[in-house]
C-alpha cells in the first residue's frame, strides 16, 4: 500500500512539473512573438530589378546598377500601406507621375512608328572659301556645338587677300584721306566679303585694331545642334560651297508610321495624338499631326503620315520604336494612362501619390479604353496624382512586405 502511493505521489510531481514546463514555454513564446513579428523598416532594392531584396547597400546581383534604400511605414493593412521614397530613389527607380483627369477613352486606331530626325531642324556649315583645314575643333558626331564656338580654322589665299584689301583701304584713308575717293565704301564692299567669307563682327574689328593678317582664319558656327555627320578632315582642302559639318536640332523629332489608303482621309494635319514609346516604360506624350503625304505607295498601297513630338529634355532618340494612338471617335471620361494599371486576379490596382509624397495602392474599376488611356469607374478622382511608371516596383516592395 505504501509502495501504491509512492508511485501515485511520484506520477503527480511529474504531472506538475510538465504542466509547470508547458506553461514556462508559453510565455516565452507569447514574449518572443512580438519580436518575430517586428519587420525591418527598410530594405535595399535595384530599379531594374525589384524582386531584388537586401538588408544591406551594395549593388545589384544581376545588372551591377547600385541597390536603393526603400523606407516603408504603416500597420501592415494593404488599404492604408504607405511606401516613403527619397527624391533620389524616385528618381533612380524611374518612378513619374500625372494628374487624373479627363481624356479620351474611345476608339483609337494604333499604329507603330520610328522616331527620326526633323529635317525641317537640320543645318550644314560649309566652306565659304576655298582653302586648306588647318584644324579641326568638332570631331566626333553626336557632339552639340552652339553659335559662337569654334569649328575649323582654314588657311585660305582668297582670305588673305581680303583681310590685307581690308588693311590697306583703311591705312590709305588715314594717310591719303583723298576727298575724291570713297575710302568708306572701299572699306564696306571688302568688309562685307570678309563677312561671307567666314569672318564674324568682331574678328574684323580685332583684324583692324592690330593691323595684322594671320596665316589662318578660325570659323565659328552660326548654328546651334547637334553633329549628324563630318564630312572632311585635318589638312583637307576644300572649295567654296563644300559641307563641313552637318547638325540635327533633336528638340524637336519626328514619328513616321504608315496608313492604307482608305484610312488617311480621316486624319488632317495639326490634329493632336498619343504618342508612347516602349523603350521609355511606355511614358505617353503628345504629338501633332505635321504632315500627310498625298501620293499612295504603288507596291504597299499606304501612305506616310508624319507626327511632330517635342523632345526638350533629350530622352527620345531617332531609330526608337513609337507607338501613335490616333482617335477613330471621342469619348471623354476620368481616366489614367494605361501604364498606370496593375492587373491581377483580384482586379486592378494603380499607385497613388499622396500629399506627404508618400505613395500608397489602391484598388479601381476600370471602363472602356484605348492605346493610350482607360476610364476610370471608381476607386480615384479627378486632381489626384497616379503613378504612371514604377508603379511595378512599388508593388514589389508592398508584396515583400505584406506578402502576396
């Protein structure tokens, strides 16, 4: 009997000390939580490359490109998250946005272009005088020159001549100073040579004020541009009229795209369009209509139609692919650019930018749409500003976060 309630006593010790261990575990597992759940409120990412995550700065595994430092705040709720970007990090994710607005929606009939350059814009400094180039100043094409700055120096017979014709009517005016002889008249006809020969304002005056020739004549351009082709090298001669140097003005450019010939008489010059551009994230600009070529080609059956687009900050280049929306009917209602629309299985999605500068998702019912534009039912209102590229990489860095 005793034996009995030894061996109930030990069972009864051990159930207490199991229970005893089972309620320790689960308080320190209760206190470890919080610190499990706690996430790092910033990761390093690479524009290029969003699905790259690192806890660190360096560079990206893949491109090189170097990694982005993403601040992210909020309870963790997908519908109040907010992603906080520094303006270098907006700008090295690529990440631009516009206001919604109204555009139009309806039928638009997409064509695809290449960018070339404005003839319109193109320029070509020649030789005003046949001589030998001394040197060259511009060298390489895709070089900018503006007026004023140098591009050769020629020596030149025919220029020598005039610039000691020059010296000599002025010397004979203050020496002579004959009342039967129009000393101004000689000065102004061989001024006036050396000026289309080449020579500007105040190379002539500095050629009067040291009465000195020079072996060689230096040339400055008239033209701003930017160099498309050089034409002649160092110790080259050339003859009067021969090209040196051709420009291209690249702010302004040129989308050519074809139409069938049953097509091009709905469209009219100066009329306005979309124009985007894959090699940019799809950026949407506007073009105008510059010209419709009247005459069908005889082997295609189409004709050239020809869009003009602004290019002030540089980033468009002849020989990219375009993408030109052309209306076929309008039908004006709130919309955002197609680039804005994040698809997936739980509908559609774009990326807002808030007040703070922060930017935060949010869910939309999308309308009718076109190449360029899609209405927008619900879910965002006209004013507000929606993220119309790297709103991709936004969405990787909320996914990351949140999960899928």
């Amino acid at each position: 009997m005793n034996n009995i309630k030894r061996i109930n006593l030990k069972r009864i010790c051990a159930l207490l000390i199991i229970v005893l261990s089972v309620s320790i575990f689960n308080s320190c597992k209760q206190k470890a939580e919080p610190a499990a759940k706690a996430k790092s409120k910033f990761y390093y990412t690479c524009s290029m490359h969003p699905q790259i995550h690192e806890d660190h700065p360096g560079n990206c595994p893949i491109c090189g490109m170097k990694l982005i430092k993403v601040e992210l705040t909020g309870s963790g709720n997908s519908a109040t998250e907010k992603i906080t970007l520094t303006a270098s990090q907006i700008q090295l994710a690529g990440i631009t946005v516009d206001t919604v607005r109204e555009e139009n929606t309806g039928g638009e009939k997409l064509l695809t272009g290449t960018v070339a350059t404005d003839e319109s814009k193109a320029e070509e400094i020649s030789a005003r005088v046949a001589g030998r180039i001394q040197r060259l100043f511009v060298r390489s094409v895709g070089e900018k020159i503006t007026i004023g700055q140098a591009v050769y120096s020629i020596y030149s017979e025919d220029l020598l001549s005039a610039e000691k014709e020059y010296l000599l009517a002025r010397q004979q005016q203050k020496v002579l100073n004959n009342p039967d002889v129009d000393y101004e008249a000689m000065i102004k006809t061989v001024e006036h040579k050396l000026l289309l020969w080449g020579l500007n304002s105040a190379q002539i005056r500095n050629l009067s004020s040291l009465s000195k020739t020079s072996a060689t004549v230096t040339i400055y351009s008239k033209v701003n541009g930017t160099v498309s082709d050089i034409a002649i090298h160092e110790g080259d001669y050339v003859t009067e009229g021969m090209a040196i140097l051709k420009t291209q003005g690249l702010n302004s450019l040129w989308i050519e795209a074809q139409l069938y010939a049953g097509e091009s008489g709905n469209y009219k010059e100066n009329d306005m369009v979309n124009v985007s551009f894959p090699d940019l994230n799809g950026q949407v600009i506007k073009g105008k209509v510059g010209f419709l070529n009247p005459e069908i080609s005889d082997d295609s059956k189409v004709a050239l139609i020809r869009i003009v687009v602004p290019n002030t900050q540089g980033l468009i280049r002849p020989g990219m692919l375009a993408y030109v929306s052309i209306d076929n009917g309008r039908q004006n209602a709130v919309a955002v650019p197609t680039s804005s629309i994040l698809a997936g299985g739980k509908g559609n999605k774009v990326w807002i930018k808030n007040s703070d500068g922060s930017f935060s998702g949010r869910k939309v019912s999308t309308g009718a749409g076109n190449g360029g534009y899609v209405q927008v039912v619900s879910g965002i209102s006209p004013g507000e500003m929606v993220v119309t590229s790297g709103a991709y990489l936004l969405e990787s860095e909320s996914i990351f976060k949140n999960g899928g």
